[in-house]
C-alpha cells in the first residue's frame, strides 16, 4: 500500500523531467516532474522458443478467418490470499491513514478453474474438485466440456478448433486420442496438427486478457472459504460474458500481437504494445 501527501506546485517553475522537491527563491515548494515507467515482466525464453512463436504466429495471420472459431483454453489457480497488484494500491490523503491490507491467512484454500474463449464469447468455468492430472483431464473433455460447450451454435462447433498450452495433462496419450478422435486436423497443442508454441503466455487471450480481468474483480472481496471463492469466481463469469464486446476485442488483438511477434523475430513483444 502506498500513501502519497498532496505537495503544492509553484506555478513559477518549469517543471524539466528530473530531481524531486525543491524550495524555489519565491519560498514556494515545488516539484520536478518524473515519468513513471513501469516494467514488463515477460516469460523466460528458451534459445528455440522464438521458432516456435514464428511458426504460429505465421499461421494465425495466414488463417485469420479461423480466429472467430478457435476455442482458446486454459486452466488457473486462484487462492486465499489472491494476488494483487500492489503497485497499483495507493490512498490519497493529506495525513497518512495508516492503511493495511490482511494477506498470508494461516488456513489456505485455492480452487483449480478452467474457462475458455470463443470470439465474443466465455466458456465455463469448470472447477476441479483435485488437482489436474491427465486422467481428471480426459474425463472433463469427455464429460464436462460438451455441455459446457451446447451453447455454442451447431455450425460453429462442426468447424471449431480447440486450443491448449503444452502443460503435462494436456499431452497424455488419451487426452491427444480424444482430441484427434473429436477435433480431426482442428486442435492446437503440444503434438497437434498445429503446434502450440512453448512459454507462450503472450499469445493467448485467457493469459493477456481473461485471467488478469477475473482475478482483479474476485479479490475485491475477501473470502473465508472455499465455497464462498467459488461463488465470487462465477459471479465475476458472470460478468465478464455480459461484455461480450470487451472478449471480442481481446480475441481480434491476438492478431496485432502475432504481428509485434513476428517484428521481433519471436521474440518479447508486449512492450511495444
């Protein structure tokens, strides 16, 4: 939590983007004014990763008429504690009000959700009852994600592509089976007919959009159990489908992101965003 005191700002001096308060020869206090910049923090890359993003990122500008009919999934964690932003915690006063903020709670509970995007459009979300495993996995695609997905119009579904990060559930035998066996020549993945780049969070919209937003909106209230995480994480669903325009726009900029991608040789790119 940060406090910031008001300071009166001499309206005789400029103001150069530089030092910080001083007293001018008027006796009034003013201040030097910075530019605040913050850094990107970027997944790690490994010396073979940019190939991959090239060759996806190829794809999807190639194929853009097929971004409206891609299912992009994936799986989050969300905890006790939450985990906010603390950067962007500030109270304006005159008098410092001495604010705190109650984390680390001696009993922990977390909730394992899964959700998806389709165009404008939130899928789920699902949570686990245990951890993800390739078997609990399995089960969900075969049980759960069709009525998940009876929403969805028939003619989009008979030409939707399903989409998954390279995570160890996701690339059993079974789980590679069943999306070859559902989604002929449609799905994206580790070992699918169209690679799934590794360390890639960049590129899909439930990492640089989806996740971010929910997690914002369900740690605005504080919760005592499990149930009542539950309950915050599919009223925020909730929400966040009843803006389908903000999920369409999120979707359409992954095109603008495989463009930055692709300027830089597959390299970071969200700081040129």
């Amino acid at each position: 939590m940060r406090w910031f005191r008001e300071v009166h700002v001499c309206p005789l001096v400029e103001l150069p983007l530089a030092s910080a308060c001083h007293v001018c020869r008027c006796g009034e206090l003013y201040m030097k004014i910075y530019v605040l910049n913050h850094d990107h923090r970027v997944q790690h890359l490994e010396p073979r990763d940019p190939a991959g993003h090239m060759d996806f990122c190829h794809w999807i500008t190639a194929h853009a008429q097929l971004l409206s009919v891609i299912l992009f999934t994936d799986e989050a964690s969300f905890t006790r504690d939450g985990v906010n932003n603390s950067r962007n915690l500030h109270t304006w006063s005159h008098d410092n009000p001495h604010e705190t903020s109650v984390t680390k709670f001696q009993r922990r509970f977390s909730v394992n959700g899964w959700c998806a995007l389709l165009g404008n459009k939130l899928i789920g979300p699902f949570v686990f009852d245990n951890n993800l495993t390739g078997n609990t996995y399995e089960a969900f695609l075969r049980n759960e994600l069709p009525g998940l997905s009876e929403d969805i119009p028939l003619m989009i579904r008979s030409q939707m592509y399903f989409q998954h990060d390279g995570a160890s559930p996701h690339y059993t035998r079974h789980v590679r089976q069943y999306l070859n066996d559902s989604f002929l020549n449609r799905w994206l993945g580790r070992g699918g007919p169209v690679a799934w780049p590794p360390r890639s969070p960049d590129l899909t919209p439930l990492n640089y959009y989806l996740w971010g937003h929910m997690k914002t909106l369900v740690y605005e209230t504080k919760v005592d159990s499990r149930a009542a995480l539950c309950h915050r994480i599919f009223a925020v669903a909730e929400h966040i489908h009843n803006h389908p325009d903000n999920i369409a726009s999120a979707t359409q900029s992954l095109l603008v992101r495989a463009e930055n991608c692709i300027s830089t040789g597959g390299g970071h790119f969200e700081q040129l965003l």
